[in-house]
C-alpha cells in the first residue's frame, strides 16, 4: 500500500469516502492530492512544531511541487510524480500552501471579503485541483470554486467553538460578529445566545448561496464533466446536509459536532450518481475496503478533518 493510501484510509473523511466512485486510476491520484492536503494541513494543526519548523516545512513543499528539489521516497515522490504525470497547474496547490501558512499566526477576517479570499485559498484551490485530478474539463472551474466556498462555510459555522478553543482562530468575520453583537468572549465561553444563533444564521445563507450556485453550475456542465464530478457532488450532497442539521438544531455547535453516518453517505453517493445522464459501473465490493474501515470506526470519530481548512 502508497503512503498516500494509507493518509487517505487513516483520515476516514468524507472526501476518502467518496473516492470509492472513481476508477482505480483516478481514485488513486486523489489519494495522492488528498494525502498532499491533509499533510499540508497538519504540518499546521499538528502540535510539537515552532512556527519556524511549520514555515520551513511548507517551503519544503513548496519546492517538491515545484519540482525545485529532488522528492523524498515516499509521499513526496508520489505527490512529485502526480504533478508531473497530469501536467498540474501547480498554482492553486500553492495558494492552499499559502493560505495554510496564514493559519501559523492566524489572524481574524475583518469582512467576509477577507473570509472568502481565505476561503478561496484554503478549499476553492482545492476544488480547481481536485476536478482536474478528477477528469473534469476546465469548465467545472466555477462550480470548484462555489462547492469549495460552500464547504468551508459549513465547516466554519460546525468547528467555531473548537478552532477558538484549540487553536485561537476565529474565521467569523469581525464585521458579522459586530453587527450582532457578538465578542470573542461569547465564543471562548461558548454563549448560546439569541445574537450567537443570528449571527451564525447569517453566515449559513451565505453557505446556502453558494451551495445555490454550485448547484447552478454543475447542472450546466457536460455529461462527462458531471459523471467525474461524481465524488464532488455527493460531498455537496453530504455538506449541505450537516447544514441542514444545523439550521434545524438552531446553531447548537458548542454542544455537538454535526455529522452524516456512513449509511447516508453512501446513498448521497448514489444520488450523485443518478443525477448523472450516462451513469459508470458501480464498484465491485472488493473495492469498498476503506468503507468497511469506516464503519467500524464511525462511533469514534464521525467526522474528521476534511480537506478544506476551518
């Protein structure tokens, strides 16, 4: 097994999941792109590191995917090759390198222009590679960007409590925050107040308006672009769902984390796929491995990390 397989399978996330849709070429390097993400991501989550060893191993990757240096055994030679073999616009993996490194000495939004600039760092740069990698023509890049903003929102309205808590970031815009009269403090001390649900309602359209238009989007692409977009549309399928929990709760985020169970993952796999015209063979169950893996874990740990930044 690659390394970047045994990245993807430990990190049981949503995206891991979906992957089992792709054939085995493509699920491959979507491993190997997933493995790059979660690495660059933990290079700044993990703890044990001063933001000195954080920086001077994201200008590592900056320059194995640049191909500046020669690439370690391993994933660094995986994800080397993957750039190489796909001739990849390496431009979007450096902005997530990029927007990642900002979370080293994170700083608050000021306006959700500074949110979305973020956003589009951290999780549309991904959407644009993860389509490419995907088989997608160009023209998926705008519904990328849409879903990737859509994501993000959604995982900043689920994580707010734990990314003060844990890692001192809060992603709500200062100006939000101020028109509802919400502090830091409300957050740190996790105030369930009516101005906390506002303000989190309000943030959730904005997630809604970019599901919307990723939705827009993907009804307006070829019948190839939607059938490799497959694994894409079903985490849309997946992410607005955890919205809707959300809504339907009232933004009770500091007393649960919202998830969807594997079950009703694999349908909103399926529905992603009958959503298509021309619909590919389904995997064999030899290839639903990792889903197995999944189940057994599920209680423990429902929803990890994905491969957008919180």
């Amino acid at each position: 097994m690659s390394e970047s397989d045994t990245i993807t399978r430990n990190a049981k996330s949503n995206l891991a999941f979906t992957l089992m849709d792709l054939p085995a070429e493509k699920r491959m390097h979507m491993a190997q792109f997933y493995a790059f993400c979660r690495i660059v991501d933990d290079i700044v989550d993990e703890p044990g590191m001063s933001p000195e060893e954080r920086h001077n191993a994201l200008n590592r990757w900056e320059d194995i995917i640049s191909r500046r240096i020669p690439a370690e055994p391993g994933i660094e030679d995986e994800v080397q090759k993957l750039v190489v073999s796909l001739d990849l616009d390496i431009r979007p993996m450096m902005e997530l390198i990029s927007g990642c490194r900002s979370d080293i000495s994170p700083s608050q939004p000021a306006t959700r222009a500074d949110l979305l600039a973020y956003a589009y760092r951290v999780a549309a740069c991904v959407g644009i590679t993860s389509a490419t990698v995907m088989g997608a023509s160009p023209a998926a890049r705008d519904y990328a960007v849409a879903l990737g903003y859509a994501l993000q929102m959604v995982n900043i309205l689920r994580d707010v409590a734990e990314d003060c808590r844990k890692y001192n970031r809060v992603y709500l815009p200062a100006d939000d925050m101020a028109l509802f009269g919400v502090t830091h403090e409300d957050i740190r001390e996790q105030r369930y107040t009516y101005r906390m649900r506002q303000l989190l309602a309000y943030e959730a359209a904005l997630a809604e308006k970019f599901f919307g238009e990723a939705e827009e989007y993907y009804q307006k692409l070829s019948v190839d672009d939607r059938n490799a977009l497959i694994p894409a549309q079903a985490m849309s399928l997946i992410y607005h769902t955890i919205l809707e929990k959300m809504q339907t709760d009232e933004y009770r985020v500091f007393e649960r984390r919202y998830s969807v169970n594997n079950f009703r993952k694999l349908w909103f796999l399926l529905r992603a796929r009958l959503g298509t015209v021309n619909m590919p063979n389904f995997p064999s169950i030899a290839d639903w491995g990792f889903l197995r893996n999944q189940s057994q874990d599920s209680s423990k740990n429902p929803d990890d990390k994905e491969n957008t930044r919180k």
